[in-house]
C-alpha cells in the first residue's frame, strides 16, 4: 500500500512556508467539495436526467443546460458557507454576487462548468476558477482584479478527477483524485521546452474567420505540429500543460453570417482566460489577446467580458505577439494626411 500526499496537506506546507493564513485553505476545501459534487452529478447525469437544456438563456445569450445551473448552486453553497469569499463572478449570473463584504477575504471568479457543447454527450468539461484578495493594506475598494493580481487560479477536469491549481510565484501542481475521494499526488507541470510533443488547439472550422495574418501564420506553423481540440477549455488546456504546444481562440471576423462574428473574442477574460492564462505564466508559458498585450496584464471593465486567447509555450506566444500587435496597429483609424 502506498500513501500519498494529499492536497490539503501541500497546502498546509504551502502557506507556512510563505507565512500566509489558514483562510486560504477553508476557501479551496470549499471548491474542492463543490467540485466533487458536480463530478457526481456529471456522472450520473446520463441516468438522472441532467444532462440536457432548460428553457433559459443566460446574460450572454447562451442556451443554459442543467447542469450550468446545478454546478453553479453547488459552487456557490460551499463557497457562502465557507464565510472566505467577499465577491463572487459566475458565469451563470449576471450580476456580482455579494458574499461576506465584511469578513471575506478573497474574490473569486468562476465559470462552474465550462465546454457547453460536450455536457449533452458527457464528455470531459471544467470548473475554472481565479481568486484574488482583499487590499489587507488600506481601504478595499472591491476593484475587479486583473489577472496578474490572483493569487491562485485552478481547473477541475470534470468527470476525470484530475485538478490542476496554480499557486502565484509558486509553480503550477496537479492532483488525482483517489478511491476515498482525496486529491493526491502534487506533480509539477511545467511546458515543455521541447517541441516533439507539441499540439496545436483551435477550432480549425473558424480558421478562414480568423484575422488574415493570424491565418497565413497558421498555415505556415500549425502544420509541424499535432493537432488536438475537445472543444472544452479544460481539457484542450490539459493536454497542453503535459505536451505543449498552443491553444488559441482568436477573434472571428468577416463572417459571412454576421451572428458568429465574434470581434471581441469568444472566452470570457475573469473566469476562462484569466485562469488558464495564470496556470501557464506558472508552468512557464505566456498568454495574450487579439491585441498582443498580456491577457493578465488587462484591466477589466465588465465582469462577463470576453477576450481572444493565445496560450501555450512562451517562443511560440513571442512568435506571434508582433503579428498580432501589429494588427492591432492597422485597425487603429489612420491619422489622415495633410
Ligand atoms: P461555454 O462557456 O459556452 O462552454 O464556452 C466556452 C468554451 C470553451 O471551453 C471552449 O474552449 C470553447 O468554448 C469552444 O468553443 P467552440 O465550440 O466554438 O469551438
Ligand atoms: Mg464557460
């Protein structure tokens, strides 16, 4: 028989060794709870009946399945419950949701379980989450954090048991979950340097929407290495942190139905990208926007709002940064000439 380390345990060292507090640790048994409750539900799902749509659609125009809502209830129980967390951002809900004001101390930011297209099939979604903490210096004021401002951002991969938590300034960790329904086994991923393993990631039906440039790079890339998408934010990030490689959702332009152009990008920056992005800064990789600019690095100014993501290995991102700046510097209106 052999024992192994469980999370809770890497996270007692974690914080003693950085003299930080316990609270951390009543907030990630929170979302560890949650998330095994809707590994539950999801599993079962096919059999109970949960797994289809409701009549809804949310504030993003989206059709809301079952199990959106059911991940976001059991999310938002444990966390309230826990007392840790001020505000709260779900995809699921419009609006901010207010925890503890007075006694909370972190924020978090999370889509309950993302990768809509695969819930009626049960294939693998996520439970992506971002937290960032109270100014304990001053007065808080409740900004929304940027993403360099986390200090932890995580995924569950759901139904696999596998959870992967980025700690700020402390490495990116994966976990398993045993046969008593722990998370063990702290491993580091880091990107691989190497390039033999490397995957490319995007839906590929999007290709001719995608900014000229960003195509013509493609076409001249993509095709050395392989090419892998679930479909599923999660699962297409997982296989990344282990092989390399990129994962890119840029913006849609000039599509010939007007409906799925999608300028802005298509994932949304607090609970999506801000996370993945986070996870692979730690495991040694690099994300930015349609823009170019660091998607940690932008200041948000509306909880739901999305961004186009590039993420994976830092040469491959570095790549592609001047490309994309330089897009940006071409839809900028030209200064006429006198
Ligand atoms: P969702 O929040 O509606 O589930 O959308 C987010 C998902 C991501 O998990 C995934 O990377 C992407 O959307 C897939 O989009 P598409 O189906 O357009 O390829
Ligand atoms: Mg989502």
């Amino acid at each position: 028989m052999k024992l192994e380390e469980t999370l809770m345990h890497f996270l007692l060292e974690h914080q003693e060794k950085h003299r930080r507090s316990y609270n951390f640790l009543f907030l990630m048994e929170a979302l560890f709870s949650a998330a095994k409750y809707i590994e539950y539900y999801y599993r079962t799902g096919a059999l109970s009946g949960n797994l289809g749509g409701t009549s809804l659609v949310n504030v993003q125009g989206e059709n809301v399945m079952k199990m959106d809502q059911i991940a976001h209830g059991i999310v938002e129980h444990y966390v309230r419950e826990s007392g840790q967390v001020i505000h709260a951002v779900s995809e699921e809900i419009d609006d901010v949701i207010v925890l503890n004001e007075k006694g909370g101390r972190y924020f978090l930011y999370f889509d309950p379980l993302d990768g809509s297209s695969n819930i009626k099939h049960g294939l693998p979604v996520g439970f992506l989450f971002g937290i960032g903490k109270r100014n304990l210096s001053g007065e808080e004021d409740f900004h929304i954090r940027r993403g360099v401002e986390y200090i932890a951002a995580g995924m569950f991969v759901i139904p696999t048991g596998v959870f992967t938590l980025a700690l700020h300034d402390a490495g990116c960790w994966r976990f398993h979950l045993d046969e008593t329904l722990n998370y063990v086994r702290p491993h580091k991923a880091e990107l691989p340097e190497a390039s033999k393993n490397w995957e490319f990631s995007y839906n590929s039906a999007n290709m001719d929407h995608f900014g000229q440039p960003v195509k013509e790079w493609l076409r001249r890339n993509a095709s050395k290495y392989a090419f892998r998408y679930l479909g599923a934010l999660a699962g297409d990030f997982h296989r990344l942190l282990t092989n390399g490689g990129m994962f890119l959702y840029p913006a849609i332009v000039n599509h010939p139905d007007p409906k799925k152009n999608r300028p802005e990008g298509k994932l949304r920056l607090l609970y999506e990208a801000n996370p993945v992005a986070f996870m692979a800064k730690e495991a040694g990789g690099m994300a930015v926007n349609e823009n170019g600019e660091e998607v940690l690095s932008v200041d948000p100014f509306d909880i739901h709002q999305r961004t186009a993501l590039y993420v994976g290995n830092r040469s491959l991102i570095e790549e592609l940064q001047p490309i994309l700046r330089e897009m940006a510097r071409m839809r900028q209106p030209q200064a006429p000439v006198v």
